[in-house]
C-alpha cells in the first residue's frame, strides 16, 4: 500500500491470503452513488486488485488507483483495463497527483485507512488535503467498525471519529449510513462515511458573486 509499511501486501496477494478482498466493489458504490457527487475524477489509494476502483468507473467516475503491489496491479491491468493505475506510494501526495493530473473530486477509501497504523492515520489527512479540490469529498467505507480496539490490527478498529480527526478542520461529515455487514469472511461491520472539503474563502467569495440573485 505504501512505503515502510510494516505489512507486506504483495505477498499476500502472491498467496492469495486476502480477506479484506470482497472479489467485487463495495455495495455502497452503486446503492449511494447520488451521495458521492456529480461523477467526476476519482482516487483510490491502496485499491489493491481494482474492484471498488472498478465500481467507481461503472458510476461514471474517471478513477485512478495508486498501490504498491505490482500483483494486485497486473490483475487489475487484466480485468479493469479502463482504470489509470500506478505502483506507487499512495500516501505520497507527488506520486497521486502525477498519476491522477491533478486534485480530484473524490477521494475513495475502503480498507486502505483501516490497514495502516494507527499513527500513520494523520497522513491520510494530509494526503486529503493535498489531493481532494475545495468542495470535493471523502467518501469511506468505514470499517471494522465493531472490532474491539484492544486488538492489534490490521485492520484496525476504525469508526467515523477517526477519519474526522485525520482529515482536520477542512473537510466536515455530511453522511454517515447505519452499520451494516458487508464482508463474509469477517465478523465485523461498515458503515459509509462521507466528509466535503470546504471551500476556500476566495472560492465562496467566488461562488457568491457569480450565483444570480432572485
């Protein structure tokens, strides 16, 4: 997923000892797809073989995935050729911006947030800010929200609060959905989280003068 990550992802991709993998895009991608926004571009860092990637390209969105598995890339490179996909580091900001081209208007996180240390969280936030445009979102499918957190992850125990403070005062929670179990072969839950970036004060100045009064 990123660099000095103490998990070595590839491998278990090679050994296929993947049960975070649900084989086909989260189901809020498609039940909540009005909530994510207008369809636009679209980054999902850590998206592994592609398939929450690949929903997000079906809703229209121009998606992007950075990971550092070459495996999880070759198998998305087969069977979602229409994803821009770059191995990488997708905790540095430099490397997203040259494979996206530049902020987008959707950051896509599922099991990328949870699957890092704890105290790495804070760079999810910065990596928001850095790539996410004024007015764009974060949209999460929070999980495991359940998972007591006395025990070591990954994944580690991961609620709404958690990516609120990652992310700071620059973006605000507009949607948080009820839990719900989505994974099988995991006896923890989701729930979906979506947070809106504010918008500059030059760009609600903006945004001011150029809507019509009536």
């Amino acid at each position: 997923m990123t660099v000095n990550d103490p998990t070595d992802w590839d491998t278990a991709y090679i050994r296929g000892t993947t049960g975070w993998d649900l084989g086909a895009p989260l189901a809020y991608i498609e039940e909540n797809a009005t909530l994510l926004g207008e369809p636009g571009t679209a980054f999902a860092p850590g998206a592994g073989r592609g398939h929450d990637a690949a929903g997000l390209a079906a809703a229209r969105w121009h998606t992007t995935v950075v990971d550092l598995s070459p495996t999880a890339a070759a198998y998305a490179a087969e069977h979602y050729p229409n994803l821009t996909y770059a191995v990488g580091d997708a905790l540095d900001a430099d490397v997203v911006l040259a494979a996206t081209g530049g902020p987008v208007d959707l950051l896509w996180d599922h099991t990328f947030f949870c699957a890092l240390p704890p105290d790495w969280r804070g760079r999810v936030g910065d990596l928001a800010r850095a790539v996410v445009r004024p007015g764009g979102r974060v949209a999460s499918g929070i999980f495991p929200i359940d998972r007591p957190r006395t025990e070591a992850g990954p994944p580690w125990t991961y609620v709404p609060e958690d990516m609120t403070r990652a992310l700071g005062p620059d973006f605000d929670l507009v949607h948080v959905s009820e839990p719900r179990r989505l994974n099988p072969r995991m006896p923890w839950s989701h729930r979906l989280g979506i947070w809106q970036r504010r918008l500059s004060v030059h760009a609600a100045a903006s945004l001011r003068h150029s809507t019509p009064s009536v």
